[in-house]
C-alpha cells in the first residue's frame, strides 16, 4: 500500500497548507482594497504585498502553491500583451541602442552594488557578485548554493529590491508627475468568450514552450509574447476583464510578501543596511543612464525609468498600474533577463572566489 501511495504523481494539499493559502489571499485582499480605496498608485499589488509582507515578518506562515503562482503570473502576462498594437510595434526598430546602454548599465549596476557590499559591509565577492545581480533570482539561488555563498543574505538583497521597486515605482513616477496617479484601464473592451479561450490557449502553450527551453519568468513572459501576438496581429480585440486582472494583482503582491514567511527577522535585520545602500547604489547608477537616455532619443522618461530600473519582473509590474509603453520596456527586460542569464556564471567564475576556496 506504501508502494502504490508513493508512485502516485499528485499529492493533495495538506490541511495547513489550504489554511495558509486562504490566509494569505485574505490577507492580501484586504491590503490591495484599502489601498485602492486610498487611491494609492499600484494600490492593488502594492496593498498586498506590503500587507502579506507584515503579517509574515510578524511570525505567520504564509504562502501560496505553485499553481496559483503559476496561474497569476500567466494572468499579468496577458494583461500586459493585451495593450500591444501595430503601432508600437513599429517603434521596435529603435531600441538596439538603448538595449546596448541597458547592458551597460547593467553591468556597472552589478559592479557597483558589489564593490559597496565588499567595501562597506565586508561581504565576499561571490555573494556580493550574486546579491548585485538585477532579476534571474532562481538561477543566482542555484549558484549561491553551488558557490557556497551567503544564501540568507542574498536573499534578504534581492527581495527588498522587488519589494522597493513595486512599491515605490509607481508611487514615484505618480508623484513625480511623469505618469498618471490613477492606474488606467490596459484595454477599452473585455475579449469575446472564444477568444478569451484563444488568449488563454495561446499563452499557455508559449509559456510551456518557454519552460522547456528554461526561458527565465517563462509563464509571464510566454502569455505576454503569445497575448502581444494575437493583438499586434489584430487577431484578438480586448482582454480580460478588470476583475480578473485586479485578481492577479493581488495574487501578485501576496507572492511576493510571503518570501518574509522564511526569513528570521534577525536575518533580515542584520542585512537590511546592507540591502538599501546597495539597491541606492543601484538606483544611482541605473539614473545616470535613464539622463543619457531621456536627452538623447525621443521615448518617454516613464518608459526610460521602469526599463532601466535595476530589476527583472518586479519592475515589468509597474506595467499593469501604470501608462507604459509595454512593448518597449517588455523588450528592455527581456534584454536584462538574457544578459544576467548569460553573464552572472561567468561573473562570479571570473571575479567570485574559487571553486577550490569554496570546497575548504
């Protein structure tokens, strides 16, 4: 009976963690609503997760199962290929130039983050290399394990700048006045149910594609691609409907708290200097390319600012509450994915200590 019970290749979920996913949508819900209700920018995905955010630092278990991570993130991804059109697909042919200076920036945003990690709070240069590295969070998990590095203190860098940048992108860019307050409306009709059915179909099967192939963020990334077809094509007209997408927002924000849920509050306490003056590192760094970038060329210092921001995923939200031009900023970060991908091994072989340091 052991034998058969093992071999089965779906388990149902435990009592304790069906209490502790309700919990966290609760949770989550009524921080996005009452920051909504507050007209705050980003109310929705902002409300939770800081919501989410307290309630696990104060000791609760919360979390949510892969599938419902999954399903939201499919959800965002076609909320943001939904607002693609002929129009701004056109426009693609002048990004090599900025997709360059993002590379740039990128490395000299690395770079700078670890030197003030190693400078400042004496941290060794792979764990460093890895914290100051912008997105790819589950590949630089792999190889802080696989280097030896400080996996809790990495941690604790890389969730405060998700944390930071989806909190306060949109709240500063709202403030700032060089976008609306208000989150607007992605899309002016809501999709037939058939294809409601396509988007769904099609995006599914793109991010499936993408996950074989290890594409990173494959279920946002392959609804955006599949979504962003359909649409540029004119093949599809409308989205989903806004309760939905306030549904993935939400969804969103209560992941995303929820990474307190394993984290001791000493440790977060002992890194948090250490995870602000790097990301302020960061942001400086990231800065003086978004003014190169705005006084040279024609594109909106919005669109500049959330493409060049030192993140991966957690600043592509920024698109779902804000006016931003999709297509632009989609394909800066697609960039920033592939070249963190490609470059973070190589980095840390190069700069991070040695594998024969690592085994002692």
């Amino acid at each position: 009976m052991k034998q058969i019970t093992a071999s089965l290749p779906f388990e149902w979920p435990s009592r304790a963690n069906i209490l502790s996913t309700v919990e966290t949508l609760v949770i989550g819900t009524a921080g996005g609503l009452v920051f909504l209700v507050a007209g705050l920018p980003g109310g929705l995905i902002s409300g939770s997760m800081i919501a989410v955010g307290i309630a696990a630092i104060a000791g609760r278990q919360l979390a949510l199962p892969p599938i419902l991570t999954q399903t939201v993130l499919v959800l965002l991804g076609i909320s943001l290929g939904s607002v693609v059109s002929r129009h701004l697909l056109q426009q693609v042919s002048a990004y090599p130039l900025t997709i360059g200076l993002l590379a740039l920036a990128t490395f000299c945003s690395t770079f700078g983050s670890s030197y003030y990690l190693q400078r400042i709070h004496g941290w060794d240069r792979t764990s460093a290399f890895l914290a100051g590295s912008p997105g790819a969070l589950s590949q630089i998990t792999i190889l802080a394990v696989e280097r030896g590095a400080d996996l809790p203190g990495i941690a604790v860098v890389q969730t405060m700048r998700v944390i930071v940048l989806t909190a306060a992108l949109p709240m500063v860019l709202a403030f700032a006045g060089v976008a609306p307050s208000v989150a607007p409306s992605l899309t002016t009709t809501i999709a037939s149910p058939l294809e409601l059915v396509e988007l769904v179909a099609a995006s599914l099967a793109a991010a499936l594609l993408l996950r074989l192939i290890k594409f990173p963020a494959s279920w946002m990334f392959g609804a955006m691609i599949a979504s962003s077809v359909l649409h540029g094509a004119d093949w599809v007209e409308g989205g989903l409907p806004n309760w939905v997408r306030g549904v993935a927002l939400i969804g969103i924000g209560a992941l995303i708290g929820s990474r307190f849920a394993r984290m001791r509050i000493k440790t977060l306490a002992g890194h948090i200097h250490a995870a602000l003056g790097s990301f302020a590192v960061a942001i400086a760094v990231s800065a003086i390319f978004v003014g190169i970038v705005a006084l040279t060329t024609q594109v909106k210092l919005s669109d500049v600012v959330v493409a060049f921001a030192p993140g991966a995923m957690d600043a592509m939200l920024a698109l779902v509450t804000l006016h931003i031009d999709p297509i632009f900023v989609g394909a800066h970060h697609l960039s920033r994915f592939v070249f963190v991908t490609i470059a973070t091994p190589g980095i840390v072989h190069l700069f991070g200590r040695t594998q024969d340091d690592v085994d002692d």
